[in-house]
C-alpha cells in the first residue's frame, strides 16, 4: 500500500538523505518541502501526507529571534494547518540534545517538542520526537554546525583547521543510522506522544578527529588501507571522501619502469599486506625467486603467461598457463621458486598481493631461477 509522505527542510543534510532513500520505496509517494518553495505546495502536502518527517529548523541565524519562528513558530502553522483540516497524520521530528539546555536554540526546539505533545493529546495523533547529537555524513553543509563536515571540507582541500581544545570529546550519530530509523517510522505505531529510541554514536576527541581525517588525505601517498574495524571510522572515511572536489577524485600511482614494463604499488596494510599491479613486455619473465614466509596470489587480468613453480628442494617445474579471460587466482607457497613469463603478443597485465608490505630491511625474497638452466 502506497502512503503518501512530506518532508519538509528536504534541501537540508537530513532531507536530502531521506528524500534520497524514500525515492527508492515503490510504497511511497513522496512530497518535499523547503524554504524557497510556496506556500500553497506546503499546505497542499500537509493536507495529504500520511507520515510528515518534520526536518526544517533554523539553527544558525543572524538574529536570536528567527529560532523561535523558525524552530517553534513552523511548527505551530503545521499544526495548526492540520488542525484546521481535521488531520491527524504521523510526524516523526527532528530535534536535538540542545532541547534540554537553556539556550535560545534548545528553548525554541524545546518549544516545538511541547507544540507536538499537545498536539498529539488534543488529537490522538502519534508523534515522535528524535533528539539528535552530533550528525555527520554526506551532504553535510561545512563551516555550518557540524564539526566533522568544517574538517573533511578542509583537510581535502588543504585549507587550515582550527582545534581549539584538542581533548574535547563530542559523540557523533552517522547520518545512515538516521535514514534507518526514520524509514522504520513509516509504519504506524502506538497514538500519542514518545521520543524515538537514542540512536547509536562513538565518542571522539576533537583532536581524535582532526587527525584521523588529516590520515585519510595523506592515503593517496604513502597507500595505506585504514583500519576498518570500526564502524564510525568507515563511515567518517566515506563522509570525508564525500568532501572531495570532483576534479580530484583521482590521482596516480608511483611506477617504477624498466626494460621489463612497469609495477606499481596500490594499497598496503600492515595488517592484511599489500596489493600492486604490473605490466610485462611480451617474451618477459618476471619474479624468478622464493619466499621462506611472504605468500602471494597472482592475477592475470590481461594477456596470456605462464607460471611456474619449482619447490627449492627439487627440480621439477610446475607450470600453469593463465589468461586474462580466465581470472584465476594462482597461490604462492613459500618455499617454491616461481616466475612469472609473457607468452603473449601483447601487453600483460597482472595483479599481486602479498601478505606482507615491503620490508627492505626485511624483504624475504631470494634469488632463484624457476627453471634451471
């Protein structure tokens, strides 16, 4: 069943999110609202809407008063529109932990969160109340209210940031946890007032922050692959990626070139190795050495070559013939001599990992023939 749905504040961060994700849902029938667009479409969406996602708010405006207009004053014209119209449509509100404190901004989203709650026992309407911490994503606006937005706009750009207490600890709520949970709100629940469940954050220093994001900038030289296994750095790494500007999403590689092609390394880990890529001249062998620990996988993503493996005690050769079409992965075990030959026509292309980064102090690699002549 198709519910119709309003979004008001949709050009604002948590609206372009929604809008995005209720695009997606054939169930929805989707109306947005923003400050530059008339009045009349407002009233005409608030007269249908089913679920109202009540996103539109003023928190950084040029004098004190436009909190109240803005924060609780449009919020009593959407009541008051649907009290007109004997409407009593779920609304879900974006509010924020500032409703607790005695500040102009908390007092008039405090103020908004009342308006709802006598909304609600006046009509039996269910209304929700989020209060957000800190919200970071996407489509954030910089130099605005959001920290993390100010840092991955900098920092991408090589402007300068300002720390001004590097210990200072804030918890921060990933935009796609919202979406998540806004979604969920489409379906009906119990009549009345509540306040949505707090959603899950990760506290952060700001200096904790600063250079985190200033490591994801320097990726692009020394190639380290971050350490994932925290849910909040993926997400603050996709928010800075989000932050690059469009003629900057690329970069290129260091190779090193010589009468047998060129090799480059491309991610490197301290935890999981690393990856790099070759391009091998036709008639060339490449590797012709052995490992006592390193292991490796080898793909051939373009022409044609032979592997061969020769264990370091023995001298029979194993050889396995690739092929670009095939992707088939070949594993090295350490301990066997093994090459890598273009008997192609053209160009070999070939991807490598290895499960250790390149030591030179350390290398592992040793000097042998894979075919003894």
């Amino acid at each position: 069943m198709t519910r119709t749905v309003l979004v008001t504040g949709s050009r604002g961060f948590v609206g372009r999110n929604l809008g995005a994700a209720l695009r997606r849902l054939a169930t929805v029938q989707l109306h947005e609202h923003d400050l530059e667009m008339p009045l009349s479409r407002l009233v005409d969406a608030v007269n249908r809407a089913e679920v109202i996602f009540h996103l539109a708010g003023v928190n950084r405006p040029t004098r004190e008063e436009e909190f109240t207009t803005g924060n609780t004053g449009f919020t009593g014209e959407i009541c008051g529109l649907l009290r007109r119209g004997g409407r009593t449509p779920k609304i879900v509100f974006s509010s924020s932990i500032q409703a607790e404190l005695d500040n102009p901004y908390g007092r008039s989203k405090r103020g908004a969160e009342e308006l709802l709650r006598d909304f609600a026992a006046d009509t039996g309407a269910e209304c929700v109340v989020y209060r957000f911490k800190n919200l970071f994503g996407k489509w954030c606006r910089p130099h605005y209210n959001s920290v993390i937005a100010t840092f991955c706009h900098n920092i991408a750009r090589g402007l300068p940031i300002q720390v001004n207490d590097p210990a200072r600890e804030l918890e921060f709520t990933y935009i796609d946890d919202v979406i998540a949970a806004f979604v969920m709100e489409l379906q009906p629940g119990p009549p009345g007032f509540r306040f949505g469940p707090p959603l899950a954050g990760a506290r952060q220093s700001l200096g904790q922050l600063a250079e985190k994001i200033q490591a994801f900038k320097e990726l692009r030289t020394n190639l380290l692959l971050p350490d994932f296994s925290s849910y909040f750095d993926r997400a603050l790494y996709a928010t800075y990626l989000s932050y690059l500007e469009e003629s900057r999403f690329g970069y290129n590689l260091q190779a090193i070139s010589d009468q047998r092609g060129s090799l480059a390394e491309f991610l490197k880990s301290p935890q999981l190795g690393q990856i790099f890529i070759s391009r091998t001249r036709p008639g060339i062998t490449r590797g012709d050495h052995y490992h006592h620990t390193k292991t490796e996988k080898f793909l051939v993503v373009q022409g044609e070559a032979i592997i061969r493996f020769r264990h370091l005690e023995s001298s029979r050769v194993i050889e396995y013939r690739v092929s670009g079409e095939d992707y088939r992965v070949l594993d090295i075990p350490p301990g066997y001599v093994h090459s890598l030959e273009n008997v192609g026509q053209d160009e070999l292309v070939a991807l490598f990992w290895s499960s250790q980064m390149f030591d030179p102090e350390h290398p592992d690699t040793y000097s042998e023939p894979a075919l003894r002549p």
